[in-house]
C-alpha cells in the first residue's frame, strides 16, 4: 500500500461562487479579490508537493485539470499535510506577487500553462 503524492507547479482553485461555497472550505476557493502583497490560505485535497517560494500561476479550476489563464502569480510560502476525516489534505499559504500583463499571457506554453521568460 502506498500514498498518492501529485507534484504541482500551478496552484488551481475553485471559482468562488454560491454553490461551491455550500459545500467547500473557504480555502479551497478563489478570494473574491486578489491583492498583491498579500498572503492567503489554501487548501487542497490529497499529498501535494509545491515549490516554496518560486513563482508560478494561480488559476481557477474546474476540476479535471481544467484551468484558465493565470489569474496571478504566487509564491506558496509554506505548506502541511494532514489526515482529516480518513482524507488526505495539503493546506498552505501563498503570497500574491502580481497580477499577469498581456505580455505574460502571451507567453502560456502549447500546455496552457505559464514559463516565467529566462533572463
């Protein structure tokens, strides 16, 4: 028997809206507003690993791996695992860096997924 640990390299929330709300943790959905410089929870389900303090996309999720462009760029600070009900949980926190420029959008890989541009 083993645990099931998903590498990300893109934090993916759910919208925040009414019928998500009902039946999610608030830290599991997108704030309502995105404030640069300012650190938020999050909270996902199962052993995730994320990069500490390296910038990358916060984007909102439908689930299977559906995502939209990056709604801003994060640096998750710290993270935890947890058992909580016979689940597996990760919860953290991130910090907001900024919000993505046309130029950033541009830059989205054939993936979808955003590749900070190399010095």
């Amino acid at each position: 028997m083993g645990v099931l640990i998903e590498f990300n390299w893109v934090l993916a929330l759910r919208p925040n809206n009414d019928s998500n709300r009902r039946v999610r943790d608030i830290s599991e959905l997108l704030p309502s507003e995105l404030v640069s410089g300012k650190l938020y929870s999050f909270r996902k389900s199962g052993f995730r690993i994320y990069p500490l303090d390296q910038t990358m996309a916060l984007c909102e999720t439908q689930g299977s791996n559906r995502l939209s462009d990056p709604l801003a760029f994060v640096m998750v600070r710290e993270y935890t695992h947890k058992r909580e009900g016979g689940k597996d949980v990760t919860e953290g926190k991130y910090l907001v860096e900024r919000k993505p420029t046309r130029e950033d959008l541009s830059n989205l890989g054939d993936c979808g997924l955003w590749a900070p541009r190399q010095p």
